[in-house]
C-alpha cells in the first residue's frame, strides 16, 4: 500500500524536525511515501534526507491577504460541506476565518492537483496521513473526494486541537475531521480527552499516539561550580520567554555561577536578546538563533547541561521535553496540555502553574541548583523516557495498530 502524508514544512526547511524520529518507521510499513509540503517558504529548497521509498513535493506557501480576499465569496456559495460547518461559527469573524481556511485549502489542493503530486500514489490502494488537525487535514479530505482511500489518518497537537487557544475560540471542521478519519490521534491523554470530552459521539476515532525521539545516550551534569540551563523552542508569546528572563534576574545576586542558553529563533529574537542583556548582568545568556535539530542534540551530547525549562502558555506534549530527559535533564515546566504526562512531579522534574509567578520559578531553579546532585535522578529521568518517549517503540506500536486494523501491507 502506498501512503500520501501531508505537512507544513517537512523534509523541506528546518521546520517539524520532529516528523524525522517518525518517517523512517513509516517507510517500514509502506510500499511508497510521497510526502506533500504544505505550507513552504518560496526559498525552502533544502530536503532533509529520506528513506529510498520516500519522495517529497512541496507548495509555496500562499498569500494571507489573497487567501482572506478570495474566500469571501464562499460565504455566499452553495457548498454544502462549508455551508454545514457555517453553522458551527459565532459572528461574523469566525465565517471570515472559516472562509479564509477554506480558500487556503482549496487552493494548495488545486496546486497539488495542477503538479500531478498524486499520480504515482493512486496506482495501488493508498492511505491518507494528515500531520495536523487543520490546514492538511482539509486538504486530506478534498484528495479523497476525488480518489478514495483504504484509510485516513491524522494526528493532533497543540494549536490544531485546543480551541479556546485560538484568538477567535475557534477552529474549524472539527466535526467533519472526527466524522471522516478513521484515527484522529492526539499526541497526549490530556489531548484526547480534550477532544472526546467536545466530541464523544466520536471516541471511537480517538486514540492517544505518544510522538518520540531516538537514543543518543546519556548527557553529563555540570562539575565545575557552575549551573546550566537550556530552553529550546521558538520565540513567540506563546513560549514567554521573557518570563526566564525576569525569574533569572532574581538570583543574579545569589552569588551562583549561572549559564543560560536559549535554542530557536523567532519574531521576539532580538527583543529578547535585548531584555536578557538589560537585566541579567552577571548571568551568561546566549541566544543561538535557529539551529537545525542536529545541532541541539549535539550541545547535549557534547556540553553539559542541568536544567531544561519550559514555562509555556499552552503545549500539545513538547518534544523539546522528550529530548532533554533522554539525556537525563531534569525538568521544570508550566503545567499545560500533555506536560503532566512527561514532567513527573519529583521524578523527572518539576511542574509549576501554568499562570506562574516569576518568584516561583525562581524559587524553583534555586531549589534545582541547591540540591542537583539529591533532588532529582538523571538515571531516573532516562529510565522514564525509555519506558514512554522512545521513538522505535512508539512508532512502532502505532504502525503496528493500523496494519492490524487496516492491512497497510
């Protein structure tokens, strides 16, 4: 059987490094796998390397104005499928944004149509995997009206699933992607119990799939006296960087040698590189910019590292987290989406509320840093990443559900 997956940027770009640990399982269980990027930068040429039955096309990624525009005149169309989930939107805003997600689905499918992208795919019985409830999952079922699938598929997150996230509290064919897939699979319990909770008359489609990472050994703590902390993600509101940033500058004069690096980069880089630089005297901050994933594993294989923090608003299950406890670094991070379910309270590290104070971060790492060598177990942490967050074994285990279910071979 072949597989047709959609995403926004992957193999192509930096971007989703995540969908790396996965693709070589995938291509395990598949004849062929032509991967269709969604959502590509017009300079994103670069692909990632692939396994051999594994090829990738990308669409340039459309214009919003053009897209919001041309939309409009789906608020007056007759489609039945746009029109039903019409319905389902509070005021006028939200017909525009629904408006705006279909015109932008409709148009990467007619690119994708126009390039042949899915000629090779359609010569054997074919499966559809959606990487995102969203964007790719609307373009999934447009593909589908056209060529019917053995099966269609498709994971969920954190933007893409946690309505009341979204600035408009909305986000749209909920029901359409729960009633069309056969799997909708959250990447964490507290994700699917999100969704059956709003949607129970589909749990039967709801199924937890745990996302993971690869071993790369165990990481080595700092024995110099000094204290170091990593945090990995792009820097957007979301992530609040800022607040490391003001819980750090409390203890600048706890005569405590403090190293902070910061991987990602992001629209607020240079504002918070300038914050960092007007308020953490006596703390050594650097701030890397983008990397590619490659490139954080490597500082924690080859650099020692003590802490790992997270204090974000809203999470599906971080992957950044996965990471850090492979090597062993304890955590500390917001209590938010599906972290309770990797941050284990005094076993891999700490949860703090997700509306924190910069007082109880603070008093948080100063705890960490107070009693590293006691407080929390490295050996510990990595015991519970390969219980919970190896790649092989879940990707694995979900391939291995759908071949039984759905004869992928």
């Amino acid at each position: 059987m072949n597989l047709l997956m959609f995403t926004k940027y992957y193999p192509f770009g930096k971007g989703e490094a995540f969908i790396e640990n996965e693709i070589e399982t995938a291509s395990e269980y598949f004849e062929n796998i032509v991967i269709i990027a969604c959502e590509v930068g017009i300079k994103e040429d670069v692909v990632r390397k692939l396994p051999q039955n594994v090829n990738a096309f990308k669409v340039p990624r459309g214009s919003k104005v053009k897209n919001i525009l041309c939309g409009l005149r789906y608020l007056f169309s007759a489609d039945e499928v746009f029109n039903s989930e019409k319905t389902e939107c509070r005021g006028l805003i939200q017909k525009i944004f629904l408006a705006y997600f279909e015109k932008k689905s409709r148009a990467i499918y007619d690119y994708i149509v126009d390039k042949g992208y899915t000629d090779n795919v359609y010569g054997k019985p074919y499966a559809i995997y959606s990487y995102w409830l969203f964007v790719t999952a609307r373009v999934g079922l447009l593909i589908a009206e056209g060529n019917k699938p053995v099966y269609k598929f498709t994971r969920a997150h954190r933007y893409d699933l946690y309505q009341e996230k979204n600035r408009l509290n909305y986000l749209p064919y909920r029901r359409l992607f729960l009633q069309e897939y056969e799997n909708v699979f959250p990447c964490s319990n507290h994700g699917s119990q999100y969704l059956i909770k709003a949607f129970a008359a589909f749990e039967d489609h709801i199924k937890t799939a745990f996302l993971g990472t690869k071993d790369y050994g165990l990481s080595r703590e700092s024995r110099d006296g000094a204290f170091r902390i990593v945090s990995c993600s792009r820097i957007e509101p979301v992530k609040r960087i800022h607040r490391i940033i003001e819980a750090l500058s409390l203890l600048k004069a706890d005569n405590r040698r403090i190293e902070w690096i910061h991987m990602g980069g992001g629209s607020k880089l240079e504002k918070i590189r300038k914050k960092a630089e007007a308020e953490l005297h006596g703390i050594t901050c650097t701030f890397t910019g983008a990397v590619p994933n490659s490139k954080v594993l490597e500082i924690y294989r080859n650099s020692p590292v003590d802490l790992f923090i997270n204090v974000s608003s809203s999470e599906g299950l971080p992957v950044s987290i996965m990471e850090a406890i492979s090597f062993g670094i304890p955590v500390i991070a917001t209590d938010v989406g599906g972290t309770s379910e990797i941050v284990i309270h005094g076993l891999t590290g700490f949860l703090i509320p997700s509306e924190f104070t910069n007082e109880e971060l603070a008093r948080t790492i100063k705890r960490m840093y107070e009693n590293k060598d006691t407080l929390i177990s490295r050996r510990a942490c990595r015991e519970y990443w390969e219980q919970h967050f190896q790649a092989d074994r879940n990707y694995h285990k979900m391939y291995d559900y759908l071949s039984r279910n759905y004869h992928l071979q």
